[in-house]
C-alpha cells in the first residue's frame, strides 16, 4: 500500500459538455508514475444525496478515492447531473458518459479499459446498480460523447442503495421527495419514468457482471429490504447485511475503514484477477460432493 505522498489528483477533468452548455467533471485519483503498474484498473465512484445534493468531493469520495489510488487503482470520482438541473434519466446518461470517456481515454491516462468497475453509496449506489444492468440499453445511454465506446463494467457495488422506487414506501412517496424530483414529479404519478430508473427492469438470468451489496439493517432513509430486491434478481451477487447499522453504517460492527478493505477486496477479485475457468470451478465441486458423500455416510 503506498503512502498518499505517492499518489497524485488530477481534479475537474471536464469528461462531458451538456446541450445546454453545462461542463461535467471529474477527479482522477492514481499512483504518481514511479509507483504505478500501468495499465491501470479502475473504480469509478458516484457519489450520493438523494440526486439532489452531493459532489465528486465528498468526505467518502475521496476517502474511498485515494484508499483505491494507494492500492494500485485509478479511482474516478464524478459529478453528474443533479435532479433540480434535470430530471431522470440524465443522471445515468451522465454516468454512462463517464465511463465511456475513461475507455476513450485510457491510453493518455495509463488505464486499462478492459477492467473498470463502479461503486456508489445511497443514490450513488443506484446509479452504480443501473449502469451495470444496462449496457445494452440504447434509451439509457444518452449523447454524452465518445459513442463509439462501450458504457458496460466489470463489476459492481452498491452501499445503501434505493432500488425500486415504487417500493420505498413512506414519504419516499410524498410528491415533493428526492424520488419524485427525480422522475420530474410526484412519484406516484409518474410510475413509468420509476419503472425505466429501476435496476431491477433490466436484470435477467445472463446477466454477468459480479455484484456487491452492502447495507445497514436499520437504515432510516433507504430501508433495508431494498437490498434484498437486489440480491435476489443479480444472479452473480454477494450481500453484507451490517447487523445494526444505519444509513451511514453508523451502530453496525462495520464501518467505512473496513468498508474501504472489503470493497478493495472485491474489486481486485473481479476486475484485477483473471476470471475463473469453469474447469477449476467444477473441480472444486466435485471435490466437495466427495466430502459430501464422505461426512454423510453415503
């Protein structure tokens, strides 16, 4: 692990330009040359705030940013579209373009286009679970740039992510929630725009791309069974249920230093290392159906 004297920010790197003229940025996070394997993998992180509020700076974007720097990663901190600006689905189009921008720009950049992976928290975390369920969704892509490049990543993880929005229940459904500001109105009359924002809408059985969820069980503002959802629909899909913790992680036995070392750990398990070969995967179970046998007195 480098110390962060050995890391180095490349800060608001304008990755879009919208049609009204609006600059998007980003942060760029890496190990300063003399310490860096190139090509780099990377984390792209989307931060959270309801879509409403946030930004690339945020304590837990450039915490996470220079712990993944530090650890052999690019890490990508961006901005993207908030709901008063525009209303969904622009928030994906923006991610979408992120993505794209650092595949068009990975060879300046030191980066290995091959393995880029997304992470994000609260409303961060939703986007991060759209944008790895729908790559091949042309209405989500938007016109942010770069078409010529692919918006798909290598792997995901979600931290107390709203899902489905018709399922958040309470005053997730007041017409003037964060919900509703995002789909351009009240939430309960705009079930389609709800409907084409929900991860869950694009995920199928072949769908590949490794997931991790992570969320406190007493979260007071996204409420737990929302990872649930999650879970059940992502067939390559990991969940941490933090016994106690609350939006923040806040009275879990987790908290964000050890976050940093869980998430570190997936990332380099699926976009670092090879895939696993499904010879070395079957070996293994047959290995285990003799043991099976063994302890069962089969």
């Amino acid at each position: 692990m480098l110390y962060e004297e050995q890391i180095e920010v490349i800060p608001d790197v304008v990755y879009c330009t919208t049609d009204s003229g609006l600059e998007l940025k980003l942060d760029l996070y890496r190990p300063k040359p003399e310490w860096r394997p190139t090509p780099l993998p990377v984390v792209i992180f989307l931060h959270g705030g309801g879509w409403e509020t946030g930004d690339k700076g945020s304590k837990l974007g450039v915490g996470s940013s220079k712990y993944l720097a530090k650890n052999g990663f690019c890490s990508v901190s961006v901005n993207y579209r908030l709901s008063d600006i525009a209303p969904f689905p622009a928030q994906i189009h923006d991610a979408k373009a992120a993505v794209r921008w650092v595949r068009s720009m990975a060879e300046r950049y030191g980066l290995n286009p091959d393995r880029i992976g997304v992470w994000g928290h609260s409303a961060g975390g939703h986007l991060a679970a759209l944008l790895g369920a729908s790559s091949n969704v042309p209405a989500l892509e938007g016109d942010g740039g770069c078409a010529a490049y692919s918006s798909q990543v290598q792997a995901v993880v979600t931290s107390a992510a709203p899902i489905d929005l018709m399922q958040m229940g309470g005053w997730h459904n007041h017409p003037d929630s964060s919900e509703s500001r995002l789909v351009g109105g009240p939430l309960l009359d705009n079930r389609a725009v709800a409907e084409s924002a929900n991860p869950l809408s694009y995920i199928t059985g072949t769908l590949s791309t490794p997931y991790l969820i992570l969320h406190g069980t007493e979260d007071e503002i996204v409420p737990y069974a929302q990872a649930e959802l999650l879970y059940e629909a992502v067939p390559q899909a990991t969940l941490i249920r933090i016994k106690g913790g609350d939006h923040d992680y806040t009275g879990g036995n987790l908290f964000w230093d050890e976050i940093y070392g869980i998430v570190l750990a997936f990332f380099h398990r699926h976009i670092v290392q090879s895939p696993e070969l499904e010879e070395e995967i079957q070996r293994r179970r047959e290995y285990m159906a003799q043991q099976v046998k063994r302890f069962s007195r089969e």
